[in-house]
C-alpha cells in the first residue's frame, strides 16, 4: 500500500470521527447528546432528544463526511477495494472518534454517504428494505440491519471481491455497534421509532 492510500485512510478516518451530531446538541443545549435518549451520537437520536432541524442537519453532515472521501478516492485511486477502505475508515471513526475517546455512533448515516457516491444501486437496495422494515416494525435498529445486510450481498453478486470483502468488513462494525438493540430487539424492549419534537 502506498504512502497515498496510508493517508487517504488516515485522513479518511479522521474526517469520520468529526461528531456532527454531538456538536449540534452541544451548542444549541449546552450538553453532551451521549447523556441524552439512546446515548447515540448519531440523527435518530439528535431528532427525538432536539427536533426534526437537528436531526437533519446531523443526518445530512454524516452523509456528507461518508461520501467525500469516495468522491476523492474514486479521482485518484482506481481499486474499488482501496476507495472502500476510505469508507470503512469513516466508519471507524465515526463509530469510535478519536475526538470523543473512541464513544461515538453507529455508522448508519456515513454508510449512505459512502454508497451514494460508490454505488447507488446498492444504496438503492439498502434503503428499499431499510423503509420497508421501519415502516411494518417502526424499529430503526432493525431496518438499519437488515439494510446493512441487504447492501452487502448486492455488492457481493456485483462488484470485485475486494470490495465485497471491505463492505463485510462494515457490515459486521455496523452488527457489533448495534449489538445492544439486538439484545433488546431479541427481549422485545426495543425502542420503537416516534418523533417526539417539533423543533
């Protein structure tokens, strides 16, 4: 691997560990978003604990960190395996930002960054099952599982095994952080999805 790749990664996993969500509750509340709700730093939680405005600001800006650097590594690099890494890298540091003591989100947002500039179709597929889950359970843990998972196997029937082998690799980062819902999906105390703010 090249000093290039070494830094795209590295500068990669630096843009994804920018709290945008924390920052968002911190300035407008004055308190640490991880204290609040789920304790996730992530849109789901900035939209229940501050408003529809925050969640989306958060949700847009962790989009954005996901896609920036697939849209630099699809210019300079051209191993899908290697852009990949860029993505899994702001997964990392989203998930566990260097910035936050390595306590951050669950990576779903900056997923769909990093597909919606990679390739769509697979985006296309994630968030197909991710809405139709939500929509029959109102669970957004289990629609962003099932979404993961679904986007994986799209890559696998589609794309180079390196690529296939790198979004595994998320799927399972994505698995791992959502492992308490899991626990609470399986015990039947899972949260249900409801906004509870109109600002």
């Amino acid at each position: 691997m090249s000093s290039h790749e070494i830094l795209f990664i590295l500068c990669s996993y630096l843009l994804g560990s920018v709290p945008f969500g924390y920052l968002i509750f911190y300035f407008s509340e004055g308190k640490d978003i991880r204290t609040t709700g789920s304790g996730n730093i992530g849109a789901t939680n900035v939209l229940r604990s501050k408003g529809k405005l925050a969640g989306l600001a958060t949700l847009v800006l962790d989009i954005l960190k996901g896609a920036l650097p697939i849209i630099y590594g699809r210019i300079h690099f051209d191993q899908p395996g290697v852009i990949l890494l860029g993505g899994l890298a702001v997964l990392l540091g989203h998930v566990f930002p260097v910035f936050l003591k390595f306590r951050g989100g669950k990576g779903v947002g900056s997923l769909v960054g990093v597909f919606l500039v990679f390739y769509y179709p697979a985006l296309l597929v994630f968030l197909a099952v991710f809405s139709i889950s939500l929509w029959r359970t109102r669970f957004v843990s289990l629609g962003s599982l099932l979404g993961t998972t679904a986007l994986f196997f799209s890559i696998l029937f589609t794309q180079v095994v390196e690529a296939a082998m790198v979004v595994f690799l998320m799927l399972l980062l994505i698995v791992f952080r959502h492992r308490g819902n899991i626990g609470r999906l399986l015990a039947g105390t899972e949260n249900r999805f409801a906004l509870r703010k109109n600002g």
